[in-house]
C-alpha cells in the first residue's frame, strides 16, 4: 500500500506580506533597538560603520547632536532610494531615520550605564543594532545611507548585504584610528563582526526577505 505523496510548499509561493501594523511595529522595534545599540556604544566611546559611524565621527569632532547629522548626511540617499527601490521603501526609510534621530536623543534621558566595558558594549550594542536591522530590512526599510545601497547591490547584483557593509564598516573604523583609544577601537571593530554577522545571517537573497 502506497501512501499518498506530500510535497513541500515553495518558499517562492509563500505569502509573507505583511500587514500595515506589522510595519508600523517593526520599524518601532527596530529603530528602538538600533537607537539602544548605538547608546552603548556612544556610552562606552565607540564608533560604529555604515551611516552611524560617520555621524558619530563628526559628533565627536564638532559636538553637533548625532542625531542632526545623522538626519543630514541621509538626505542625497534618498534620491538613490527613490530611483532604485521605490517610494514605499523609501517613506519607510524616512519614517525610520526619522525615528532613530528622535530615539537615540530620548535613549540618555532614561538609560544611564555608568561604567561599560567596550569589548562588552561592542559585542552586545552590536548584537542588538544587528538584530534591529534585521527587523527593518524585512519590513523593507532601512536606515538610509550605506544601508540604502548594500540592499540595492544585494537586490540588483547578489552582492550580499552583510559582507558589503562589514567591507565599509571597517573602512570607516579605520579612518577613527587616531580619534580614540585601542580598547574603543577593538570594542568598535567587535561591534561591526557582532552587527554584520547577524545581518549576514539572516538577510540573504536565498531566504526569506518579505516585501
């Protein structure tokens, strides 16, 4: 007696849309533990790669808030991401920009750490802004800049997300080598493996990424 044959759903035909409210929580979610993320790092004296890392560069240099130049160095990327991934992504953006900028001002108003070991707030700070990308990159949205344009390649081209980003990350690590300490600089570079590594992780072209 032969039993019936079962076949395994493609993943390509899965509907993994998601809801208005689901976006609207991710990006609240992501942006919270991205802005919780960057707080240790700011905490512990770090600098972190991507967008963040060079608005932490000029925040330390000139004392303008991060969360203003920040806001500023993303706007000539949403030109790219208007062109290249589409308005819903790119008021997505936006909005998570947007957030991030308020966040990570509200973030020392509550959160006091005192003493942070940097190779600690490298490896854990990196850990949650990983996941908090995460979030958002599946609820397509990003936190604009360097982000815009890894998950263009990655769209486009197959270049993966994660290993483009850890590639800058270290270039932009590498520009501070005069600007802080050796422990801030290797809990800077733990940071940027923990963050990429999630990311590489978990958002790749052959798995899920929902639209």
């Amino acid at each position: 007696m032969t039993s019936p044959q079962t076949t395994m759903p493609d993943v390509a035909d899965n509907d993994v849309s998601h809801t208005l409210l689901e976006d609207v929580l991710a990006i609240l979610v992501g942006t919270l533990l991205v802005a919780f993320g960057i707080a240790m790092f700011k905490q512990a004296g770090l600098l972190t790669g991507s967008t963040a890392g060079i608005a932490f560069l000029i925040h330390y240099r000139t004392g303008v808030p991060f969360g203003v130049i920040f806001s500023l160095i993303n706007v000539p990327f949403y030109w790219l991401a208007v062109k290249r991934m589409g308005w819903a992504f790119t008021i997505r953006t936006f909005i998570a920009v947007s957030l991030l900028s308020l966040f990570s001002s509200l973030h020392g108003r509550f959160v006091d750490f005192g003493s942070l070991n940097p190779y600690y707030a490298g490896a854990v700070g990196g850990l949650v802004m990983g996941m908090g990308f995460i979030a958002l990159f599946r609820h397509k949205a990003s936190l604009g800049g360097i982000n815009i344009l890894a998950l263009y390649l990655q769209e486009r081209y197959g270049i993966r997300a994660g290993k483009f980003q850890l590639g800058l990350d270290l270039v932009i690590l590498l520009a501070s080598l005069f600007m802080v300490s050796l422990p801030a600089l290797i809990g800077a570079v733990i940071g940027a493996l923990a963050l990429n590594m999630v990311i590489g992780f978990n958002h790749r072209p052959d798995r899920y990424i929902a639209m």
